[in-house]
C-alpha cells in the first residue's frame, strides 16, 4: 500500500483489527435490509425476463457462465447499456440484476448483461479477460441480436471495477461505474481474500487507481451512505481522472446506500439513468 492515493490511509489501515478490515468492506452487514432488497429486485428481475424472453442466454465462450442477456431496443441504432452485475467477483448472477434494464429502455436504449465466471473458480485477472471477450463476441455479433449502437459499458460494485477495466475496449463509447473498487490492495487483509487469492501483481495491475487513465466519458456514483472505503475508492478514481482532463461526472448519490443506489439506474426518471443518457451525444 504505497501509491500516492493510499498514504493517507495507510497508517490508520495499519492500526485496524482483521475484524476492522473485514467490516470496512461488507456492504451487507452495513445495510441490514439488504437480504430483503435483494429479493425484491431478484423478483422484479424474474417477471422481467419472463417478459423478455428472445435474446436470453445467448453465448460468448465456453464456461457456464459465459452468456449473454440482450434486451434489444426497436431501433438496432440505439444505444446499449452494458451493465456487469456485483458481488464481489464471488458471487451473483447476470440474471438477477434484468429490472435493471427498465430505466434506459424506457428511453429507447437496449440493454445487455453479461455474465462471468466466479472466485474461487478463476483468477480475478480471468475474470477481466472474460469481461473482454464478452465485449469482442458483442463487436462481433452484437448487430446480429439487434446492438449495433453505441455502447455505455456500466457496472456495480465488483461490476463497476470491471467497467473501469473495460473502458478501454474499442466497442465502448462511455462507462459509468457505481459503487465500485478501485483500489485492490487493502482487500488482500480482508475475508474477501479468501476466494479472491489476490496477489501483488494482480493488485498493482488489476487496480483502476494505478492504471493509465483511459481518456473517454466515465461517470462515476456512489451513495452518500455507502461505506467508507468505496466512497474513498470513488472520489479518488474521479480526481485521477480530472488530473488527466478526462471527461465525466462524480455523482455522489443523496440518502442511497450499497443496495438502494441501483433503485436509481432502474427508475426511467433515476438520477443513475440521467446521467447514463448524458454520456453520450443526444441523437
């Protein structure tokens, strides 16, 4: 932990307990309503891909996970928003996250979730890959499945890190990473090491905070409630990038916390879908 963005917490870092550490990064624990907002978006999801049946499953290589959810938008010219589901590289699925894509459809947006192998299975650097070759199957054959327009690679939490590692891919136009980790090095004296195995290269060049800033559109959200070090991690990839001239908005979200920030990407009129259509050009 000695890159200029961690100095300043890496002495009251030092001072913490294991159980410290480990708090610091569950979500879950901070927002005890987090099981039940967690159903109720897992059953809105549900309805919602019953309804949406034709582009499900649609796949991109050869692991389970590996799959497809495409919600095309009536123009094939549309834009797309790509949004890369949570759970910190260990755990969640693409399929539970589709009423996600109520907010940009309703402004004639597609919208696609793709799914990626877990931790323990993979490597985290795997993970990255997969999320990579998810976007080479979508420049390939994405206009196929009715995306053809330009695409808004988002993500949240574990999701947002992989939309910042995506940004650079050459289908991407924009991203908007919510909630994320930007910062990968502290996890390595935290429980989420246990699946995640992370090693010092994978921290050094896995963490968005060390990399090169990708000059394109990256807005970047969290909720004004979510824990400290996320808030951190979010402030800190938001002015890296404003270092640079690169282009995007901080979006610091009123009263949402880890879980009821994603209420905002969901709602057609949600602060989260507003500044996703502000990305790009209005057509």
């Amino acid at each position: 932990m000695t890159t200029p963005h961690l100095r300043g917490r890496c002495a009251e870092w030092g001072r913490m307990s294991r159980a410290e550490r480990d708090r610091a990064y569950d979500n879950s624990a901070a927002v005890p309503e987090s099981p039940a907002l967690n159903e109720a978006r897992i059953a809105a999801s549900r309805e919602f891909r019953a309804r949406h049946a034709a582009g499900l499953d649609l796949r991109y290589g050869p692991r389970e996970r590996n799959l497809w959810d495409i919600y095309a938008a009536e123009d094939p010219n549309a834009p797309c928003l790509v949004f890369i589901h949570g759970g910190y590289w260990q755990r969640n699925r693409r399929e539970d996250f589709a009423c996600l894509a109520e907010g940009v459809r309703a402004h004639g947006w597609s919208c696609a979730l793709p799914g990626y192998t877990l931790a323990p299975e993979i490597t985290l650097a795997d993970i990255v890959a997969e999320i990579h070759q998810a976007l080479d199957w979508l420049a390939g054959h994405g206009a196929a499945h009715g995306v053809a327009g330009p695409v808004v690679l988002s993500g949240w939490s574990a999701g947002g890190h992989l939309a910042a590692m995506g940004l650079r891919h050459p289908r991407v136009t924009a991203g908007f990473a919510i909630s994320g980790v930007f910062e990968l090095g502290p996890l390595r004296d935290t429980y989420l090491n246990e699946k995640l195995r992370l090693t010092d290269e994978e921290a050094a060049t896995l963490s968005p905070l060390r990399l090169p800033v990708v000059n394109k559109p990256l807005a970047i959200a969290y909720g004004t409630r979510e824990l400290a070090a996320l808030v951190t991690d979010s402030r800190d990839l938001h002015a890296l990038r404003a270092a640079s001239h690169a282009p995007g908005p901080l979006l610091p979200v009123a009263g949402a916390d880890h879980f009821t920030i994603l209420d905002q990407l969901r709602r057609p009129d949600g602060e989260l879908t507003r500044a996703t259509l502000g990305l790009l050009p209005q057509r």
